[in-house]
DNA sequence: CCTTTTCTGAAACGTTTGATTCAGAATAAA
DNA sequence: TTTATTCTGAATCAAACGTTTCAGAAAAGG
C-alpha cells in the first residue's frame, strides 16, 4: 500500500556505531551520526527512534558480533587451551591495533551507571563472556590441559575482568609490549 | 592595590570534580558546574578558565589525591606484604562504595584518547600507581615475605591494570561479593 | 578619605544541540 | 492508472550549549 523504506538498517547502524565509539554518547552529536548514516534525522526518528534508542541499537549491535565471535571459537573442536590461548592473542591484538579502544567498556563507564538498558545490555554480554571461559577452563580441565584448585566461576570473572584494565593501560601508555608481557605472564599463569 | 578573589579556589575544583566525576566531561554542562561551584561563570573564566582547563584542573586534583595516599602508605614502616594488602582491601572498599566508580578511568576513556593533557596526567598517574607497587613488591621481597620469578615491574604492571577492570565489573553487576572474592583470589596469588 | 584596580552578577552572545514539521516524492496495492 | 499510504529532505523549532560582555560592587594602597 505504500512507500517502503530506502535505507538499510543494518548499514546505519553499523555507521553509527563507529561515531559512538569513537566520539562517545555524549560526543557524537546528531548530525555527525546522521552524516556518517547518511540518512536524513527525519528517518532517524520514523525508523529507529531517538539518539538514545540508537545508542542503545548499536551497543547492542556490538555485542551481538562479539556473541557471535564466542560462539565461533567454541564451537572449535581444537584443544580448549588452545583455543583460549589463541582467544587472548586476538584479544591483545585488538587492543593494539583498535584506535578507539573498546565499544562496551567505553559505554560501560559512560552510560551504564545512568542508562538502564545499556547496562542491562553491557551486563548480559559481561555473563556471556564469562561463560564462554568458563565453558573453555571447564574444557581445559576435563582434557587435562589445567589442573586447578579454583572454580572455573571464579576464574573465569577474573580473566574477563583481567584485561578490561588492559585497553586503559594502552590508552594511557600505547605500548604494545607491556601488554603482550601481561599477556604472556597471564598466559603462563593458567598454565598452572 | 584592589579587590581579591572571593571565592575559594580548592573548594571550586573539588566541586566541579564531583560533577564531572558523576556526569563525565560532555554529560556535565557549564552551568551544572557553576551551579555546584557557586560561582559565576564570568569569575570561572576570569581565573580558571575554559571548560577543558577546568577539567584538566579536576583530574590533576583527583590524581593528586590518589598520590598522597600512596607517599602515606609508603611511609609505613610495617611489612610490605602487610601495606599492599591493606591497600588492595581498601581499593576493594572504594569499588563498592563509590557510586560514580573512578574518575580517572572514566576521563581515561571518555577523553583521554583526544586531550593530551588529560592523558599525560592520567599517565603520570597511573605511573606513579606502578611505581608504588614495585617498590612494595621489592620491600615484601627483601624481608621475604614474598618469592617470585617475576620482575617487580611486570608484576606492579600487571597488578595495577587488573583491578581496573573490577570497576567495570562492579559498574554491570553491582555485587560485592564478586569483587571480594577476585581480591581474595589477587592476593592468594601474591603470596605464591 | 579617594583612587585605582579587580572581581562579581546578570544578561546576552552566536552556535549547536536533539527533535519536529510538512510538502512533495515514491511506491505498493487496487 | 488511480488511490492510499509512507518515506524523504530541507527547513526549522525551542532549548541548551560554552563563552563573553560590561556596569557596578568591592576593597587594597595611598
């Protein structure tokens, strides 16, 4: 019966998910989110919603990739260390190599002590992650790779938290070895 | 040879950091913080500054803060292993307590990634911090109350980042308990 | 006291903000 | 093709933004 929308969704989001990370909620102002979307505020507010729902679209957005990304990786049939060592390798090479550090982090501090539905988002992400450890410590223990006094709940939401304070670290520092060493020495720690 | 300044210049930034602390550097407007302040923005700009320079000013004072802390703790003369537990407790006990979490980690990065000043003081900071830790590392070493391959500075690095992420962690899930037990878990690794 | 310098408070600056309006273009269904 | 509906783009909204202005109050030095 009518007119159907001319934009990709998906696309915006994705577009404007790179303003957000870059520049912050509070940072990025309409106009540089519809400029990067390429799309007029009037569609923003038909389709979407308001800067606030957007924000929350692409937080979500975000952690959806990551989600898919866990769910890749355990679905390895490799040995479970091994696909955790490897995990933390790519982890440390983001952290490197991503100018604007991390998405979830960024909007953890930012807007989950005041926004509830981006804490709510960020939270249930956090939980995945940690299952996603501890479903790989609990692996790595069965084949015999660790042997470890600790419950893989508590290991597994201390390796998580363990290098949130790794993206800080390399916005304050930007040296790629300190946190390959703290790599490394983690690494080795589980090992244990 | 005329009038002084009426208003009290510490107070001011100590009241401004609070505003910032909760809101962040583009969540607090100018008249939040001359509100809080109780002064008037002509007598902000006329001795202080710009926005971005009373900023600057707050997260210098909030790392200052932290500084004195560190010279007092250092100059305990009990054991060293002693001093850094406390320490670790006490960081424990500001993580759940403090509503607004960590100033520095939210300047880290809401703006550390576009002021260089910012970063240079959250650098100098988190320096300072580091160094703190590996000279109480090296005490607990030499009175042997601590055995390590490690070096101090991998150590005090690798520390020092961790609990980082234990704000977040606390931010998404507001449980105590979970970052008591990564603390008891911290320092049972220490004494290994 | 008077003079000189400085600080304060209220008002307003131009700009940018997030958000809305609406005429007209577009298109799916009848 | 017509009709009914919906989407788009440009213009615009009021409010809030960071910042500046300036008259007048305040006070230290002579």
């Amino acid at each position: 019966m009518a007119r159907n929308v001319e934009f990709n969704e998906a696309e915006a989001i994705q577009k404007a998910m790179r303003v957000f990370w870059e520049k912050g909620y509070h940072g990025a102002s309409l106009r540089d989110l519809t400029t990067a979307m390429q799309i007029n505020s009037s569609s923003l507010y038909n389709t979407i919603g308001d800067k606030e729902e957007l924000f929350v679209r692409c937080v979500q957005h975000y952690t959806d990739l990551r989600k898919q990304d866990w769910q890749l990786r355990l679905a390895s049939e490799r040995p479970a260390l091994e696909v955790l060592v490897e995990y933390i390798q790519c982890a440390v090479d983001i952290i490197i190599a991503e100018e604007n550090s991390c998405l979830a982090i960024k909007a953890a501090f930012e807007m989950a002590t005041s926004d509830e539905r981006v804490r709510a988002i960020l939270k249930a992400d956090s939980e995945y992650g940690e299952a996603f450890l501890r479903e790989l410590l609990r692996k790595a223990v069965a084949q015999g790779a660790i042997q470890t006094e600790e419950s893989p709940e508590l290991l597994a939401d201390y390796f998580n938290s363990t290098w949130k304070g790794w993206h800080e670290s390399y916005i304050l520092h930007k040296d790629p070895i300190r946190i390959k060493k703290m790599a490394q020495y983690f690494i080795k720690q589980i090992g244990k």
